[in-house]
C-alpha cells in the first residue's frame, strides 16, 4: 500500500510529484539525452527515444532495484535497453557518458521545476484576488495589533496589501529560481562521453543539448557534489510556503468567532460538532509551512556533500526536495481557493476599532487614508509587474 493522502493536508495536491511522476521524469532525461547525442554525433536516434515506454517500466522491480542500489537508475537503465533491443533498435547510445546522478538529478529538477511553475499559477490567481480586495477596503478602518495587542488604527485594504506583498514575493522568489541540468559521467569529468565522440569538450556539448531539449539551464559544469542549486531551489520553496504561512495565520486569527474581522466561505466539518466550520485552506497552508523549514534543513545538511558523489547525503535530499516542490503546489492551490472565499466584515472591524484603546494613538483619518492610498497602491503595482513577469523592488 502507497502514501495517497489519507492524513496528509498540507500537501493534499501530489500532481506531477508522486513516484510515477519523478519515474517519467527520468525517462525524459534518458530519452533526451539520445537525442543529444543523435545530435552531437550526427546520427538519427528518434527512433530508440520515441520507444521507450515509461508505462511498460515494472514498478516493483524498480523499487526493489533501490533497495539493491540505493539509486533507482541502475534497474532502469537495463530496462529500457530491453525495450529498444525488443524492438530492433540499437541500445548502445543509451545512457551514454551518463551516471545514475545525471539522471536523478536531472529528473528533479524537471519536477521541481513543473511545482514550482504551477505555484506561480496559483499564486497570480491569489494575488488578484487579494488586489481586488486590499482596492476595495483601503478606507475601510481597523485596529492594527503588534506583539498580539491593540495598537493603532490602520485599514482592511492596508491588511490586504500586505498579503499581496507576501504573495508578490513569493513569485519574486520562483521566478529568481534557476533549474540546472547535471551531466558529468562517471565522477563529473565528462570523460566517457569525450572518449565516445573523439575529442575534447563533447561532455560540454552534449550538456548543453541535453539542457535545451528539456528546457533546463546549462550551468556549463558538472555540480555532482557542489549542492547550491538544489538549495537554492529549496530555499525558494520554504520561502513562498514561509509566505504563504503568514496569510493563513492571519485569516486563522481573524476568522476566529470572538473577532470576526473576516469571513470564509464554506469550510470543513467537525466529527464531534456538527456546527463548525474549520478554515480547512488556511490549516492545510499552515501544515505546510510547520513543515518546511525542516526539509529546508535536511537539504541543507546534505548540501556539504563529499568525495565525487555523497554517500548518504545525496540521497536523503531527494524526499525533501520533491517534498518541498509538492508543499509549494500545494499551499499555493490552497491558498488561491482561500482568498477567493475571503471577506471582509468591515462592521465588526470598526467596533473593534471603536473598542481599542488608548484613543489617543489614532492617527488623523486624513492621513491614515493618505497612506492607506500609498500603501496599496504600491502593492498592487508591484504585484501587477511581478505577475506580468517584469521587476519591482
């Protein structure tokens, strides 16, 4: 029996990350990585990358060839050399001048990738949401806390926009991400695939084939044991589920009967007490974000990875990273499903208000609404050119 979401809210969306996922990732390296080659050499290979077939691939032995190997490559690759020799076809420019890490690496940043991109979907969804109410309430009053107390009066649209910033950079953050492809070969010198084609530099070039027909950066290297990318790439992910935990703790608080500040639509049952209403998104973007910075560590820790390939390290970075990617998709579909059920009970936020004392820390209304003006219209403009794919501090 396999994970498939029973008791796992915070990261209920596993679309494009599960095993089968990462597996037809793999198989997309391996099958560009021939028409690299096809390339590089001058031959025709279309024919052996169009055969292999992903959902003929037997999963269980597979996963005993991991628990064999401690990598998932080296039962893969014999398998897809069956394929080809099943059907004719020449099987000796498959997995050329490649190791199992060229491929696992690879394969995971093509995932991580993919979650992120769909992410950023979500999170332009949320944004305008978010937009539109932060315009909408930028006169409308309520008391500011700090330190969990009363402290001055500010504005719902004031709130709004600071959730719009969150999400603004959130999508600052994926968009900063850069997803490098791995081939080195055996211990990262390309020497296998320099041999194969008879001269220097053919490791280069098929890297950067390799890098364009998936889509990928070319670091121009090999990074086998220099991990930064793949911490740079978690790091992203901790930061937008980080930013998307501070909005759904908001709308826990606010939400709660005895402030009543905001609303949500729907909401989740009670097994115990059939009147509430749980905030079921705002939970599920919280779980993710309790969760995340400790993956953040683990890939952290692997990144002082030794020798020419980690033993160890290497692999308990896998599950945290593609963990990450699934929070981040996750949270960001959640989080888009919450703002679009989110008001605001502009009454109930002035009776507070009218409630919070001392008075005397009020600022002037005309220049409370100066700045409320100020403040979300900046947020708004900067999420707009953020969104639009464009660059604002």
């Amino acid at each position: 029996m396999t994970d498939w979401g029973l008791i796992d809210p915070g990261a209920a969306d596993a679309t494009g990350t599960d095993d089968d996922a990462v597996l037809a990732a793999m198989v997309d390296v391996e099958r560009a990585l021939l028409r690299a080659w096809g390339s590089v050499l001058d031959e025709f290979l279309g024919p052996q990358a169009d055969r292999l077939d992903v959902a003929a691939l037997d999963r269980e032995a597979l996963r005993d060839g991991v628990a064999r190997d401690a990598v998932p490559v080296v039962a893969l690759v014999p398998v897809l050399r069956a394929q080809l020799e099943g059907a004719g076809l020449t099987a000796d420019r498959l997995h050329l001048g490649a190791t199992s890490q060229d491929i696992v690496d690879t394969a995971l940043m093509l995932v991580s990738r993919d979650a992120l991109a769909a992410a950023r979907g979500s999170l332009v969804e949320s944004g305008r949401t978010l937009a539109v109410l932060a315009d909408a309430e930028r006169q409308s009053p309520r008391i500011a806390r700090s330190l969990a107390r009363h402290a001055e009066a500010s504005t719902l649209g004031v709130l709004a926009a600071g959730w719009l910033d969150g999400v603004g950079s959130a999508i600052a953050a994926i968009d900063s991400a850069v997803f490098p492809v791995q081939f080195g070969g055996a211990v990262g010198t390309g020497t296998a695939a320099d041999a194969t084609a008879g001269r220097a530099g053919a490791a280069d070039e098929v890297r950067g084939e390799l890098a364009g027909r998936l889509g990928l950066t070319d670091p121009g290297r090999a990074w086998h044991t220099e991990r930064t990318p793949v911490l740079a790439i978690a790091a992203v992910a901790a930061t937008v589920v980080a930013a998307l935990g501070r909005i759904a703790g908001d709308v826990i608080l606010l939400s709660r009967e005895e402030l009543g500040e905001v609303q949500l639509s729907g909401g989740g049952g009670s097994s115990a007490m059939p009147h509430k209403r749980n905030p079921v998104d705002a939970v599920a973007i919280t779980a993710a974000a309790v969760e995340a910075p400790a993956l953040l560590q683990v890939v952290a820790s692997a990144a002082i990875a030794g020798d020419e390939r980690s033993a160890g390290r290497w692999h308990a970075e896998w599950t945290s990273l593609r963990r990450l990617a699934r929070l981040t998709r996750s949270a960001s579909a959640s989080a888009s499903h919450l703002a679009a059920g989110l008001e605001f009970e502009r009454d109930r936020a002035v009776a507070i208000l009218a409630d919070a004392r001392p008075a005397g820390e009020r600022p002037d209304r005309d220049v409370l609404a100066a700045a409320s003006d100020r403040i979300v219209d900046h947020a708004v403009a900067r999420f707009t050119a953020l969104a639009e794919g464009g660059t604002r501090p």
